[in-house]
C-alpha cells in the first residue's frame, strides 16, 4: 500500500498500547464492564478487545466474572456477558494532606478505597523539615501495616495549605506557610519516600475528591470552597481542575473584601480570610468576651446554640457568599461544595453564605448553582491528593511492567 509523503503509520505494537490504554481507561471509568460495553466505549474491534482483556487478566491487571444469575435483566439470547473489572489491588496511591495544624495520609486501592488512614496534630508552619519527615514515617507505617510493597504503589499525591507553583511544584508560602517559602514540595517527598509524586494546593485537592467521589460527582463544572485556618477554592471547569497559567487560581481567602480591615498573613488588608475563617471567628469571639476561645471550641458552641457564636459564624457565611458571588459570576459553576473545618456549622453556615449568593450575584446565574456541604467530611482533602495519582492510573499501569499481584 502507498503511504502518503509526510504521512507516518504507527506500529502494531503502539497500536496496541493505545488500545490496552483505552480499556484500561474504560474499566477505570466504571467498576464493571463487559467486552462488549468496551467494544462500545472505546470504538476498538470485537477481537482487540478480546485479546487486550486477555493480556490483561494473564498479567493481574483484570479479573473476569460469571455473570450474575440474579441479573434481573440478563440478555435475552446468546450467552451472557462475563463481568469484567480492573483489580483494585493491582496498584495503590498514597495520599498526604498537610494543613496549616496537622498531617492526614492515607493508602487508597484503584478505586479510592480507603484501605489505611491517620491523622497527626502538628504545628506544619515553620516545620517543614520535621512535616516532611513526619508524612515519610506514616508512609512507612501505612505500607508496614497494610503489607503492601512500595513497588505496587504508583504514586504519592500531597495536598498542601500553601499555592503551588505548576510545573515546578514550588510553594507561594509568602506570609501564609512561612518556613515553607521557596521549598520545593516534590523533590523533598521524593527524596524521603522514593515514590512518585505529585502536589497540589488542599483546596485543589478537595475539590477532586469530591468530583471524584463525593458530591461532586458527574458535574462538571463545580467549585469546592474550604474553610479552615486558610480559604481557599479549587474550581472545576468542563472536568478538569482550573489552575491558571502558574497554578494559583481559587486563591479566594485572598480577595480584598473590607478596604480598612484586618491585614492579612499575605501581606495586604481585608481579605475574606481575616472575617470569615475559624481562627478570625475565634478572634472576634475572643475580643467580645473578654476570654480566649480557640477555633476547636466552634463547633461545640454552635451545638450549644450560643447566639454570639452563631451569629459570628452566619456573618461570616454572608461573607464567603459575597466572595462567592464573584466565582458564580464569572463562572457560571453548576455546584458550589462546601468543605474544610467550618462546614460542620451546617445550616447555620449555608443559609446566609447561599443569600449572600443570591444578592450579589446575577439572578439568573443564582437560580442555577446549588450549594451543598461536602460529602467527605475532612477526609476530601487526603482523598483527593492519592486521587492526583489515581486519575493518571490507567496510563501509569499501561506503561509500567506488571508488578505480580497476590
């Protein structure tokens, strides 16, 4: 056959990486499938598919089952279709979450099943030597305890309380992590865990959980907002994570909102984060009482329905709603998600943040968004970080040699 000039064919053998890619993307999509849902979802021959599921069940990547005789729809002619399924145990991710007072890991199947979880209290600021060290010794024990070898794991995803430059994975910590500055985040977990890695702010981070796995799931366009010691957003646009031309978007903690307020730890005056986190909450409580109220005690006044706590804690929902407003404005999200610390207050906190919405913000763009609190609780911003590496796991099990699967 005469090829074109300037016209290459690939090999048979790229060839089939891609198709093997492809089913395994397809099986990643969805716990179980069949050959011919793969044959559909991924436009490959009957016979292709049929030997790429081959090599992948001789290898341990894919199990096969009997189908099920309770199918109350099995097939009404031929022979029914086997169930097919990626191994959940063919590969793991490590996640690390590292906030502003503690360190999360956990080790995740395929799937992001959470198969080892644990959480330290730390003062991470102006640690990072001693955080650093901290996230390797649980990333030993996980492994230790979970009796999984380092060689199975494809990744460690950290989230981290801090802007994180993309590409370089370099921290922004300026006033916000201040031993943290300069550090840079990949290279250093590299260096201690001899695993893969890849970094992310925590709000990016929760935000893929719940996309994920959470509340967010099958929407596309969505922003996850976290309110802790530090705000911030990570927005979703069309599915994917929206991290601007350096990785800095959603920095919405930072968004001037009171022209003679507070200065903020970033250095300028009056952001959101001065009037609407848990420690500014803490402070004004702290200041009106004459007492020390910490930002652990909030949710324990807030069931005690203490009426100086909760309405501290609605002016600042009324507060993150303004500053959502401008998100909902420009974005046009389908689905704000409410996570991190301050979630917890519950209505309290969603009622005055979704009319804070409403005021200030197109009706018609209003009437669209739904606002919910977070399906994870505070383990979104750990699963999202072992998710960085879960949504390369197709392409990474495609690539690598098979490691035997017990």
């Amino acid at each position: 056959m005469h090829t074109p000039p300037g016209v290459t064919i690939d090999t048979p053998v790229n060839l089939r990486e891609v198709g093997r890619l492809r089913v395994l993307e397809a099986l990643h999509a969805t716990q179980r499938s069949s050959r011919p849902e793969l044959v559909r979802v991924t436009g490959l021959s009957r016979a292709t598919v049929s030997s790429l599921v081959a090599d992948l069940i001789a290898v341990g990547l894919v199990t096969e089952e009997e189908p099920d005789a309770d199918d109350p729809e099995p097939r009404r002619t031929g022979r029914p279709a086997q169930s097919l399924s990626l191994v959940p145990t063919a590969g793991y991710a490590i996640g690390a979450d590292i906030g502003h007072q503690h360190v999360r890991v956990n080790l995740c199947d395929l799937f992001g099943t959470v198969l080892w979880e644990h959480w330290v209290a730390k003062d991470v600021d102006r640690a990072p030597e001693e955080t650093l060290d901290l996230v390797a010794v649980l990333v030993g024990r996980a492994l230790q305890e979970t009796g999984v070898a380092r060689a199975r794991v494809l990744g460690i995803g950290a989230g981290i309380a801090s802007p994180v430059e993309k590409g370089s994975g370099e921290l922004g910590a300026e006033g916000i992590m201040p031993g943290w500055v300069g550090l840079h985040l990949t290279e250093e977990l590299r260096k201690r865990t001899a695993l893969p890695v890849r970094v992310t702010n925590d709000a990016n981070a929760g935000a893929l959980a719940e996309l994920m796995y959470g509340a967010g799931r099958q929407i596309g366009d969505m922003v996850y907002v976290r309110l802790s010691a530090g705000i911030g957003a990570g927005i979703v646009s069309n599915g994917q994570l929206l991290l601007g031309a350096r990785g800095l978007a959603g920095e919405l903690g930072h968004l001037p909102l009171i022209a003679d307020g507070l200065i903020c730890r970033c250095g300028n005056r009056g952001c959101l984060e001065t009037v609407a986190s848990p420690v500014a909450i803490a402070r004004l409580l702290t200041q009106s009482w004459g007492r020390h109220v910490a930002a652990r005690d909030l949710p324990g006044l807030i069931r005690q329905r203490n009426t100086g706590a909760l309405r501290a804690v609605r002016d600042a929902g009324d507060a993150v709603g303004r500053a959502l407003s401008t998100l909902v404005t420009l974005l046009n999200p389908r689905l704000i998600v409410v996570g991190g610390d301050l979630a917890s207050a519950g209505e309290d906190l969603l009622e005055p943040l979704r009319a804070g919405v409403r005021r200030h913000t197109l009706p018609s763009a209003a009437r669209g968004v739904e606002i919910v609190t977070g399906g994870l609780g505070d383990g979104a911003e750990v699963r999202g970080a072992a998710g960085l590496v879960l949504a390369g796991a197709p392409h990474l099990l495609s690539t690598t040699p098979p490691v035997e699967v017990a």
